[in-house]
C-alpha cells in the first residue's frame, strides 16, 4: 500500500482519536486495507476511552490516585505526566498500525495490559475478516505473503 492509498481510508483517525494519536506513526499512516477500517475504528475507540479515562485509574486506590501534571496548556500538550510515589508515566500513544504476513500488528507506546488485550481480540477478529471488503476470510498465500481474504478476493494478488 502507498501512503496515497492509505490517506482517504484513515486520514480522520487522529480527528476522532486526538490523545491516542498525538504523535505522528511509524510508516506515517495506517498500513492496513479499508475492510479492517470498522474493526480498527472501534479498537481505537476503546484505546482512546482507556487514555482519557486517566489510564485507567482504578488501578490506584481512590485516595493515591495521580494527578495530571500542568502541561503546556494543551488539551494534553504534546506528553502528560502523572506522578505517583515518585514514578512517572507517559500516556500511551499509537506507534504503528499495518498488515503483516496476514494478520494485524497494532504497538501502542506504554500500553496497560487492558489496552493490551483490546489489542489481542482485535487482532483475533482480523485473522477471520478480509482486508479488502471486511467480509469474514481466512488466511490466504497471496503472491508469497499470507493475507485475510473472502473467497472472491482469495485470487487477488493486488495489496490492499
């Protein structure tokens, strides 16, 4: 996939996602085909509520939990800081999303194990649904690289 391609299917994704794609990713965009588009919208969307709701802060008893740091005036400014018993804390951030040997690789920075395992059923949920149209697929040698297709996109060997 060219950056070209990538840009209309998920050029809004740092509108809807501001804190979880606050810095720009690796490959500069999102090297994934349209059909995994819904999939990847809603795996985001649960990424950016962990990251607004405070990094999952009940991991702190009530009374111990981090206060933000004043930042640069920004909605989080470029990185917000939590301190807890002299720890510090970055908030996690998207760092590459893409397609690789058929299945979906999505590394988010500082990631809780939460987001962790949002990651791991999105990627589950990839490995049966086709890149090109998102109908549900299995995993396909297309040219010489494996890929999630349905039936009528098995024989494609165009990237998606």
């Amino acid at each position: 996939m060219t950056d070209t391609d990538a840009i209309p299917i998920y050029a809004d994704f740092p509108t809807h996602f501001p804190r979880l794609m606050r810095h720009a990713l690796v490959g500069g965009g999102i090297d994934c085909g349209q059909g995994w588009r819904r999939l990847l919208f809603d795996l985001f969307a649960r990424l950016e509520q962990c990251v607004t709701d405070g990094l999952e802060l009940e991991q702190f008893p009530s009374a111990d939990r981090p206060h933000l740091a004043p930042d640069d005036g920004g909605d989080f400014g470029r990185l917000a800081w939590l301190y807890q018993e002299q720890l510090w804390f970055v908030l996690p951030y998207a760092v590459q999303v893409k397609q690789k040997f058929g299945s979906l690789r999505v590394n988010v920075h500082g990631a809780t194990e939460a987001m962790i395992a949002l990651i791991e059923q999105a990627q589950r949920c990839a490995e049966r649904t086709c890149e090109f149209c998102g109908e549900p697929g299995t995993v396909h040698t297309v040219g010489r690289f494996p890929a999630v297709r349905c039936l009528e996109h098995a024989s494609s060997r165009l990237r998606t």
